[in-house]
C-alpha cells in the first residue's frame, strides 16, 4: 500500500509540475514589473533599458501582429497579465465596452502637451479618458518613379490602380479593410460602411484591380518596392519610408481620395496591478527625446511635436515617415464595423477564390 | 482487489502521463473547438451564446466549395510530386552501404533544425525578380530578363514539395529497408528482368510505405497556410489561409471552428480509406 501512495504522490507531482509550467514565469518579491502588450518592432529595446535605469521599473513586453489576436488573448487570458496595451482606434470603444480598460489619470502625464493637438480627443475616445495617442499608421500610395515612367502610368485617383499597364505591378496590404476601403473610396461610398450590399458592390472593383496585383503583403512590402518588382504598392507609410531609403526612385503620391489611417494609443487594463508604473511610462514615451529615440528606430507617423523638432532631415525629408499633415488631417479614420467585418471578411474571400 | 489494482499500477504510472498529456493538449483544445463551432459569434470578435447550427449552415458557399476543392489539388499534386520525387530517393538511401544510411538520414531531417518559414523564407531569396537564380542565369546569358518565379502557383508547389518531402521519404524508406534481398534474388533466378522485378515484387511489397507517405504528405499538405502567404504572395486562398481569416480578421471564431472541423473530418475519412489498404503501424 506504502509503494501505491508513493506511486500516486509522484503522479501527482508530475501533473502538478506540468501545470505549474503553464503558469509563466513569477517575477520576484519586490520587483517592480510592468507587463506591456505591444505590436512587433514598435518600441525599440532600449526604451525599456533606459525606462529601468530611470526609474527601476523594468518592462517585460510581449507582441502581437494584430489587433484581432491582441483582444482574442486579452479576452481569453484576462487582462491582468497585462498593464499596458497598444491598441488601435478602432478598438478602443470594444475594449471600453468589455471592461477591459480602465481611466487614466492624465495628471500624471505631464508630457500629455507634447501631443499633436489633431490626434487628441476623437471621437472614440472624446477626452482621453481610457486612451493616449502613441503614433499614428497611414496606407499610402507608393510608386517606383522610373517604372511608371516606362509603363506610362501616372497615379491621380484610386482608379488609376486599375490601369491595365500595371498588370501584375503592385503589392498591396493583405488587408480586408484596407482593401475594401480603398475600392468603396474609388467608387464614391463610405469607406467604413456597414451595409452588407455597399459593401458587396466593391467586390466588382477590387476584381478589376486583383489582375494588376502581384502580392499580398503586409509584413515586408517594402521588399518588392525597393527591389524594382512592383511599379505601385499600397502600403503602409512606414514600409513607404523604409522602401525610400533604400531605393531613391520611390515616392509617395497622394490622390484626390484620402488616404486611411489609424491611430495606435495606449490603454491601461482593467486589472491592473500597476497602474502608475504604466502611467509613468506612458508619460516616459512622450518625453520628446525618448519619443524620437523611437522615431529613429521606428520611423511611423509622429504625433509628438516636442520630438518632432528634434527630428534629423533622414527622418523629417522621408515622406514615408514624416507624412504630409495635410493629408494626414484629410484622412479617414478607419473605424470598427462591428458585425459588418464578415461581410468585408467575405469580399475580401471571394476576391482571392 | 488490493491484487488486482497492484497488477494495474505499472500501466497507470506508464501510460497516465502520456494520457494526460493528450487530455491536455489534444482532446481539451478539441473539445473547446467543438464548442466552439456552435455558439454564436461576437461582433468584436470571440463567442457568445445562444447555441446554433448557423456556422455549419455558412459552410454550404460556393466560394468555401471552390477553396476546398482547390486545396485537395494542391495537396495532391503536392503529393504524386513527392512520392515521384521520394520514392527513387528513399530506394537509393536504403541500398546504400549500412554505414552511410544513417549519415543519408540524418542529412534529411538536418532542415528542421532551422525553422521552416526562414526556410521558406530562403526560397523567396532565391526565386525573386532579382533573386540568386535570376542574376546568375542573367549574368551568364541564358536569360534576357528575370523570370517570374515567385509569387506564382508553381512557386507555391515547389514550397510544398520541399517542405513535406521528408515525411515521404521517411516511410518509404522504412518500408524499402524492410524488403526481403531474398526474394530479388529468386525473382531474378526465376528469369525476371529488372523492370519486372520492381512493378512484380518491389513495387506490390513496398506499397504500405506508399500509402504511409502519401498521407503524411497530404495531410499536413492541407493545412500549410504560410506557404501560399509568402510565395504565392498571398493571391490564392487555401483552407489554411481561409481559417486563419476567420479567427484573425473576420471575428468569426464560430466559423473558423466549424471549419476546422470539416477539414478535421476530412483527414478522418482519408485516415479511415488508409486502414482499408494498408497499416496504421507503417505510419511510423
């Protein structure tokens, strides 16, 4: 009987063992941790050094590549295991209406002021109250001068992508509603409808352009673009900016539609344990020189006019990264459709089929 | 009593981790999948109930018909290409002198020690427009401008071949291995040429390794999202990628489950067609 208790009190040992596993990792008594949930490449390594050495709050981040993946993990692992997430605009109002956020004292960010006045107080988030601007994403219309030049082709409006000298030319996002929105742009409707047919009927446009395009790519357009694969891309403005740099003949050109954009902000989860640490780091980002410390790693749209003065001509002459603040504004706010996503899911379904 | 649970113990402590391992990790994900496929979806994503059929409902498209369909012959000619290309190969590996198979072996599971997408990933450095074979056939006069090589349906089954190719070799290899030098011999006294000996004797008795390849292949075949994402540059829809939209894009877990399911049924089918001619055991 004595051997069948050990027996058992090893199995159970096993079992705990393996569960204990999954818990992750515990950080020790004392230690001061804040847990960031962030997009890949978006905040540099040594942000979070230099955040630690300041003020011993050492950040522990993890990634995701969507926005959809970060609220499948926040909704099915909670949000206490993390404080601070970088969300997207359209976002927000879901995350606000699950519980998932919390307020955020903006007393304790004082560089709050270093903001671009135009990318605060929008309408899913009137007062920042649940949310602070990080930076922002443009889609952008890249092209490789020289090759358009030798198809002839010049890029006004969003129709222009249907010129059939493009054939197999371009590389656009791999993107339901990027894709959509351009096509409902170019056909006079609203970019963020919801209406089933609306949003049916750009179908007919995006299969017109699928022939001139070459890739799907939302993870290294700016490959093709600075190789000379593509003659256009529609991409977003960082890739635009990376492309640039490595390939002089690409520029970006803005056409009688807008362009769409998107606005990453900070949030602080509903269960947060650490609520001023996120705070303070929040604060910490829009210090303008560790906002441009980003910039220089990460050069996205800036919404901090502090660091933007700071920027060097590589940065502030690269109209990939420092975008036109005209067309900015002009830009659409791409907006959350709710249960309409399947119908734009299913468009995008049918174009690739 | 006492007796019999002391005689039972070994195949508990022996057999229980393992078991709890596949509750785990198999059947507990298997069941939430299953549950999931019948609730209703969210519109930010995630389920909620009441309960329905609506998602098994969605499945009847002509589009997910096409997706489906389209998969299935990828994955098969993804396999005829790896049983015509493995089967010389796994033949040569086992008539190669004993001290050298297991080098040869070794040399075909070296790849997955590097993670297959930067495989995958080295292939596009190849094939690109301005790639490795580009330039060099360019520099020495074969071609006059760059073939277009990646992003195109051809790229998408060459990426497939080389990812599965080992797991058809694998159990060819095994069950050309397991061939009985004895009975090449007699076929051969018998007044067989080679060309009989192989479509009489080696082909018929190595035919479960065949059918153990083939599934190996195809199967996996059918889920490989990424392949089509990073060289057929995304264009064409499989039902990996199509699944993938539903719980990444779409906000239509239900779906994606229902799905997942479908293709789970199908291999199930394939995996049932398998036992009625060969081995489950020449899996291995």
């Amino acid at each position: 009987m004595k051997k069948n208790i050990s027996f058992l009190l090893a199995g159970v040992l096993l079992v705990t063992t393996l569960l204990s596993g999954c818990g992750g990792s515990s950080s020790g008594e004392g230690d001061k941790v804040l847990n960031i949930y962030n997009w890949t490449e978006y905040i540099p390594q040594e942000v979070y050094d230099q955040f630690e050495e300041e003020t011993g709050i050492r950040v522990v981040e993890s990634t995701f590549s969507s926005n959809e993946e970060m609220l499948a993990k926040l909704e099915a692992g909670g949000t206490d295991q993390y404080d601070l997430v970088v969300a997207s605009n359209y976002v927000i109002d879901v995350m606000k209406e699950k519980n998932m956020i919390q307020t955020i004292d903006k007393d304790k960010i004082e560089n709050i002021t270093n903001i671009s006045p135009s990318s605060m107080g929008m309408d899913y988030d009137p007062d920042n109250e649940y949310s602070i601007p990080f930076m922002a994403t443009l889609t952008v219309i890249a092209i490789n001068q020289e090759k358009c030049d030798e198809l002839g082709v010049t890029i006004n409006s969003f129709n222009d992508l249907l010129n059939p000298a493009l054939e197999n030319n371009i590389v656009v996002v791999d993107d339901s509603r990027e894709l959509a929105a351009v096509a409902l742009k170019a056909t006079g409707q609203d970019p963020n409808s919801t209406d089933e047919a609306t949003i049916e009927g750009a179908l007919d446009w995006l299969n017109q352009l699928k022939t001139n395009i070459k890739a799907y790519d939302s993870d290294s357009p700016k490959t093709l673009l600075a190789s000379n694969e593509v003659a256009v891309g529609l991409v977003y403005n960082m890739d635009a900016g990376q492309a640039i740099k490595e390939n002089d003949q690409i520029k970006v050109v803005y056409t009688t539609e807008a362009c769409e954009k998107s606005i990453d902000n900070f949030v602080i989860t509903a269960n947060s344990k650490n609520k001023e640490y996120a705070e303070e780091f929040i604060n910490f980002v829009h210090r303008a020189d560790v906002y441009k410390m980003i910039l220089d790693e990460f050069p996205g749209v800036c919404l901090n006019d502090a660091a933007k003065e700071l920027m060097d001509s590589s940065y502030l002459d690269n109209e990939g990264s420092n975008v036109d603040t005209a067309e900015l504004d002009r830009a659409n706010l791409i907006a959350d459709v709710g249960e309409a996503a399947t119908y734009y899911d299913d468009i995008f379904t049918k174009m690739k089929t | 009593m006492k007796h019999k649970w002391n005689n039972r113990l070994p195949m508990f402590v022996m057999i229980g981790p393992a078991f709890l391992w596949m509750a785990i990790f198999v059947l507990a994900p298997l069941c939430y999948v299953v549950g999931i496929s019948f609730l209703s979806k969210d519109s930010s994503g995630g389920v909620m109930f009441p309960l329905t059929l609506a998602s098994y409902f969605s499945l009847w498209n002509e589009s997910f018909l096409t997706i489906f369909s389209r998969s299935l012959l990828l994955s098969l000619q993804t396999t005829i290409i790896c049983l015509a290309v493995g089967y010389p190969f796994a033949y040569v590996i086992a008539n190669a002198p004993k001290k050298h198979r297991g080098l040869l072996l070794l040399l075909i599971m070296l790849p997955f020690w590097i993670n297959s997408v930067i495989r995958i990933y080295g292939w596009n450095t190849l094939l690109r427009q301005e790639g490795v074979i580009n330039s060099v056939l360019m520099s020495i006069g074969i071609i006059s401008s760059p073939l277009e090589m990646l992003y195109t349906d051809g790229a998408v089954l060459l990426g497939m071949v080389y990812e599965l190719l080992p797991f058809t070799i694998l159990p060819l290899y095994a069950s050309i291995e397991k061939l009985d030098r004895s009975l090449l011999e007699a076929a051969s006294d018998l007044g067989a040429t080679k060309p009989h000996i192989f479509t009489r004797v080696i082909f018929p008795l190595t035919m479960p390794g065949i059918f153990a390849g083939s599934i190996q292949t195809f199967i996996p075949s059918l889920g490989l999202f990424y392949i089509s994402e990073m060289m057929g540059g995304g264009s064409t829809m499989y039902i990996g990628n199509l699944i993938k939209n539903q719980f990444l894009s779409a906000r239509n877990w239900p779906l994606g489950a229902a799905l997942s399911l479908l293709l789970i049924l199908i291999t199930l089918v394939l995996m049932k067609l398998y036992t009625k001619v060969g081995s489950l055991e020449d899996m291995a």
